[in-house]
C-alpha cells in the first residue's frame, strides 16, 4: 500500500519514451495527462516539515522492501522532486508546440497554471537524506542506526544467501536490503551525483545488499558500467543474464 513510488516510476518512464522517440502525439494522447496527475499526486502527498522548512514523503516503502513503513526514502523524494519538475518542464515544452492541444488537456484535467508554482515550491523544498559527512545518501531518515551485519556467504549464483539467523520479519531492523535502493537512483537519476559520490555510495550499499529481487542485479550491473567497474559490471551481467 505504501510503495507509492511507483507513482513516480511511471511517469519516468513515459518521459523516457519521450525523450528517445519525440513522439508529441503519445504525450498530448495520454502522456501530459498521465505526467500531471503523478505531479499532483505527489503534491497532495508530501507533508511539510514547518520546524525544517521541507516537504518530504512519509510512511512509505521503497524499492528494499524489507522495510516498511519509512519515513524519507531518498528514492521516493527523489523520484517524487523529478516528477514534480518534469512536469512543469513537459507541460511547458508542449504549451509551446501544441496549445491548442494543451488546453484542451488541462481544461479536462481542470488544471490551472497555479498549480505549476505549488510543484516548483515543493520541489525546491523536497528533503533528501544527505549526510554531508560522509557524502552517503542515507537510504531513508533513520536507516544509518539499525543495526549492520557482514553479508551472508555466497550462493551458487554468486550473490550472498538468506541470513538463516534472522528471521524475515526481524530484518526490518537491519541494514540489510532486499534490492537496488539508493543505487537505483544512480542509474535513473545520476546528476544527483557525482562520480566519487556515486562509487562512495555504490561500495557502501554493495555491502549491505541481499539481491533478493531480479531487479537488484541488473541495476548494479548498469551502475558499476557507469563508474567504470567493468569486471564487477560483467560479473553483476552474467549473473543477471543467467
């Protein structure tokens, strides 16, 4: 119920489509429409912070889903500022092209302009878990505090295997992750990094994560590509792959 960025993931993915083929028809067919009401989707979703001066997603799940329930998941705010400002940008983009088209998008919606400021607001104010520190994106508020376990031995596939100590639903305490979280984001959003914080942030996860999910693999397998880890890249690929 709480793994609402999938809201976000949509949206990433229709602008995607977008930015590969330049299909204006696919967006004013369904595309705008799709990308605005994830935008106010997020609107309504995010609580402000008044003590801190930020928005922020609370009571969510993120990618890892072995826990539950979080508060600030660097992916969800993440992914929820990228849609609230794609939107603007798309909604812009488009108003130039086609606005004839547009209006009559937004007079379907009842979408009005103002709502574009209330995006921008929170978008400027959205709270991602940085600790400026270590330069690490802490994978949600609180997660740095639960409690660190060595990786289980490998299995025949080359991946750590179920930590037969802990029971499932005790590793809502641990820093163990079911699947590509933070590391996610470095292959969707990378200017939210630069390279020595994305290797910094990539070794920290690395060591933290189950790969119980066949999703996990294939994104460290992209994100080592990135930082120039190309036996580690080839290593995650063959395992995905196979």
């Amino acid at each position: 119920q709480q793994e609402h960025h999938i809201t976000a993931d949509v949206a990433y993915a229709a602008w995607q489509y977008f930015m590969a083929t330049g299909d204006v028809s696919f967006m004013l067919k369904g595309g705008l429409e799709l990308v605005l009401e994830a935008a106010r989707f997020w609107a309504g979703r995010v609580a402000y912070d008044r003590r801190h001066r930020r928005y922020g997603v609370r009571n969510v799940i993120g990618p890892d889903e072995f826990h539950e329930r979080v508060d600030h998941n660097a992916f969800t705010n993440a992914m929820a500022r990228w849609t609230l400002r794609t939107a603007r940008v798309l909604y812009e983009q488009l108003r130039h092209l086609q606005p004839a088209a547009v209006r009559r998008i937004t007079k379907k919606l009842a979408f009005r302009r103002s709502e574009l400021d209330r995006f921008r607001r929170i978008e400027e104010r959205m709270f991602l878990p940085w600790d400026r520190r270590t330069g690490l994106l802490e994978q949600f508020e609180g997660y740095s505090r639960k409690k660190k376990y060595p990786l289980p031995a490998p299995d025949a596939n080359g991946l750590p295997r179920f930590p037969k100590s802990i029971p499932l639903e005790k590793l809502q305490s641990t820093q163990f992750i079911k699947q590509a979280d933070v590391v996610m984001l470095g292959w969707l959003l990378p200017a939210l990094f630069s390279r020595e914080s994305l290797m910094r942030n990539f070794d920290y996860y690395e060591r933290r994560t189950l790969h119980k999910s066949s999703l996990s693999v294939p994104v460290y397998a992209c994100v080592a590509a990135r930082l120039g880890l190309r036996d580690l890249a080839y290593r995650y690929l063959r395992i995905a792959a196979e």
